[in-house]
C-alpha cells in the first residue's frame, strides 16, 4: 500500500505553506518528516490523511482519490494520532479504544466478541492493558500517549500517522514510544509516518527520512543519506556532524559547543 502526493499546494486560507510538493509513502517503512519549526511538517502530514484541505495537486491511497474516499474506508486505510486529542472525563482506557472500531460498525452496533479480541490487541501491542480500567483522566503523559496510540490501532489501519508524538514526554517515554514504533512495524506490518523534531531518535529508527525547509522537500532519502553535516547546516543554520561509535549500527549525532 502506498499514499502518493503529487503537486501538492497545501495552506491555510490565504497563505500558503506548501507552494508544490511531490511525496509517496511506503507502507513497508518507518518514515519521518523532519525540518524547522513552521517548515511545513505538520501541514504535510494533515493534508495526507485529509485533516486538511489542499488546494492544488492530488493525494491518492492505493490509486484512489483521497477526496472521494469514504471516512469510514479511510479510517481502515489510514489511522492518525495528532498533536491534540480530548476524551470525555468518565472514560475508562478500554472504552476510548473501544471507539477505535466504530469504522467497522453500523450506526446502531456494539462491540461484537471480534471487536472486543481486537481493543484488547491494541491495548496489549502498546503495553496499555494493565491500564484498560482506569479513567483517562488519570492516566499520566506516557500512559496516556500509548492509550491513543492504541485507540488508533483499533481501527486496524495499514499506515499510520503520528505528528510530533513524543512532544512533552520525558526521554524514558520518547524512547519507549520509539521501540513501541520500531515494534508495529517489524511485527504486525504497519506503515509508520511521524513527524519528529529529535533527529537523533529520527536517525535511530527511520527507513526513509524527508526533509521539509520553507514549504519544499529539501532531501529525502535514508537516515545516512539524508542527515548530513551540510543538511544540519542548510537547514537548521546549525554545525554538527555524524560520529561512529563501536557497537552502535547507526551513527549519533554531535552539534559544536554551546
């Protein structure tokens, strides 16, 4: 499966923010968008799963015009963790999952037995089960980061969209939350595309990476490929390079002196 963008246009009302894009995601990989803040990221990620309206080009899944697609359709094609979600405040974990599978169901259906295997799957894939009756409301910034990943996870979508997900999580978070990733797609065969500002994390558990700078695709490519002395400094006004450590298969990153 594959989402392809072709010539895009993408802003908000007046002003745009992507003048012309071309992009295609693999559901095969783990792909991050990268750039600075207000490069365009974000407005890219919109635009693919139809948070947001483009103005000029196309996006098509699977040779099918995103516009014409179905919601609930789209939902099985595509599931989309954005930047801010709310819950009513009597929810427990197990109920907002459990609206995960609305796509599959008519307007007047419960969760059948197979729903109920699914929600217990999303839950057990992101490490959430021990948490499923307890209220939303009292779940902590991790927990409550892996309970929508689960909920989205319910709608047992074939890529999935993440904008910004470790955004105000500690690094024992972030990193869990990187090998819950790495873990979807090596295991159950799910596309992953976020948006992430840490490029380390972006080095570390990327097969494709795209760069975004004022609107345009700058590079894309591998990690290796694409983060680059020259990329760092193109691109964020930055020095940096990359260094090989013994024991590591990816190279870390290091900025000069502050």
């Amino acid at each position: 499966m594959e989402v392809r963008g072709s010539k895009l246009k993408i802003g908000y009302e007046s002003r745009i923010v992507v003048p012309e894009l071309d992009i295609c995601i693999n559901k095969k990989h783990i792909t991050t968008i990268i750039g600075p803040n207000g490069s365009g990221k974000s407005t890219v990620l919109k635009a693919l799963t139809r948070l947001l309206k483009y103005s000029g080009g196309a996006v098509h899944i699977n040779g099918k015009d995103l516009q014409t697609l179905p919601a609930g359709i789209l939902a099985q094609y595509v599931g989309v963790l954005p930047q801010r979600h709310s819950a009513p405040p009597d929810f427990t974990v197990r109920d907002l999952v459990g609206y995960g599978r609305t796509p599959y169901q008519k307007w007047y259906q419960q969760n059948s037995p197979e729903d109920e295997a699914v929600v217990e799957w999303a839950l057990r894939m992101t490490g959430a089960w021990e948490l499923r009756d307890k209220s939303v409301m009292a779940c902590s910034g991790g927990e409550s980061q892996r309970v929508w990943i689960a909920v989205v996870l319910a709608q047992k979508p074939e890529i999935l969209f993440l904008d910004e997900p470790t955004t105000y999580l500690d690094i024992s978070y972030q990193l869990e939350l990187m090998r819950l990733v790495k873990k979807l797609n090596r295991e159950s065969s799910i596309g992953v595309v976020m948006v992430l500002h840490d490029l380390s994390q972006a080095m570390e558990v990327s097969d494709r990476i795209i760069v975004i700078k004022d609107g345009m695709k700058y590079a894309e490519g591998t990690p290796e490929e694409v983060i680059t002395a020259k990329m760092l400094e193109d691109v964020y006004q930055v020095k940096g390079r990359l260094v090989h450590l013994a024991g590591r298969k990816k190279p870390v990153l290091v900025f000069d002196e502050i």
